[in-house]
C-alpha cells in the first residue's frame, strides 16, 4: 500500500468519525515524549469527545515527526484505564490536545507523581510541552489495577451477564461497548446483571467507571 493511499484511508477515517457525532465512543490514547523519555513513562487518556476524537485521528494520519500537538488536561488522583505507572490521570473528557499553554502546567509525568498536591490541588492540571499523540489504544489493551476487584460471569454468555464488584469500589458508570469500542448500553451504577439476549454474537467491552479509573473487561456474546 502506498502513502497517497494510506493517506487516503486516514482522512477517510477521520471524516466518518467526525461526521459519525451520534455514535458516542470512549477512545483511548496515549501520549509519548520527545525529550525522550522511555515509552514506560507514556501516559494515557480517555476521551469521547467527538471534537478532540477528529483531532486525534488528524494527528496520527501525520508521520509521528510531525505531530506537534501535545496534551493538556485536568488532573484528578487515581489511576486512569492503563495508567498504573502512576497514581494520578488525565480525567475523561477533561483534556485536549493544544499547540501552545502557559509554562506552568509543563513538566514531566513523574513531576506530577513526586508532588501530586502541587500539581493537582494547586496547578489542577498538566500540559507537557514535549508530549505528543502516539497512537489509539484499543479496549483489548486497558488495564487497571482494580480490574481484579471486578467478575463478570459466565464469560462467554449467550443471554445474561452477572457483574461482581468489590463492594470497596464506588462504581459511578458502567458501559458495553462493541469491538470498535462503541458505546451500545448504558448501565446504572447498581446495575449487576446485563441482558444480552438481543446483542448480535461476538466480542465485547465492559467499562467500569470508578472513583480511581477505568475497569476494563472483555466479554464474548456466543
């Protein structure tokens, strides 16, 4: 395949999903550094902004040399989807990716993590100059640390799911998203069990939203 034709697939991509404004979708992304520093500093964002979604998607159909858009976000304690490295993240939906910021809200990512209260109750939010969009993580990649806290049984299922939270963890949204990571039901917090009897067979996501982050689970309809 040749460059005109990737290209091509790029903005081809980057009109459906910015014309596609009723198909909510929870995206994730991560973001390296050009300083540089090691891709196990990368930090990881959550998004279903369909404005900052289209940015993305225009950023990585650019060589990664040429993506001169960096994160800058609001900070909240706890981890974020696979964000385990640190005990902090970029809060969902709170984040864009911009060309310029004040100096204040740069740094590093283990800045942030060295002196949390500095950078989240004072400066509220974090916008490394050196960082830019590396790629879009699929659902199949999150991980969380309270994922173990969380069941989902019988996995595979044809009808009905039973979803077993720890009863530590403030569950505030529950999501099913399809393998492209379309938002399909919507759960209340106490909701335990999911019917999927009228789901069309195949690969799933459950999205736990909770106080520190993301759970993600992948379910299989048979």
């Amino acid at each position: 395949m040749n460059n005109t034709m990737k290209r091509s697939i790029f903005l081809f991509a980057i009109l459906f999903f910015g014309v596609s404004a009723q198909a909510q979708t929870l995206r994730f992304f991560e973001f390296g550094f050009r300083n540089p520093l090691p891709d196990s500093m990368n930090v990881i964002a959550a998004t279903s902004d369909t404005t900052v979604i289209t940015k993305a998607l225009a950023q990585l159909a650019l060589p990664e040399n040429e993506r001169m858009l960096f994160i800058n976000g609001e900070l909240q304690y706890g981890t974020e989807t696979n964000n385990t490295l640190y005990s902090w993240h970029f809060v969902t939906d709170a984040w864009d990716m911009v060309e310029v910021a004040v100096e204040v809200c740069d740094g590093r990512p283990d800045d942030v993590e060295n002196n949390k209260s500095y950078w989240i109750d004072l400066i509220g939010r974090f916008c490394p100059w050196t960082s830019y969009l590396k790629r879009e993580i699929f659902p199949s990649e999150v991980r969380d640390a309270i994922t173990s806290k969380i069941r989902l049984y019988p996995n595979p299922t044809s009808d009905l799911l039973t979803i077993d939270a720890d009863p530590s963890i403030a569950i505030n949204e529950l999501y099913v998203l399809d393998a492209l990571g379309k938002i399909v039901l919507t759960l209340s917090p106490m909701e335990r069990t999911v019917d999927l009897r009228s789901f069309p067979h195949g690969q799933y996501y459950i999205i736990v939203r909770h106080f520190n982050g993301n759970a993600v689970h992948k379910l299989i309809r048979d």
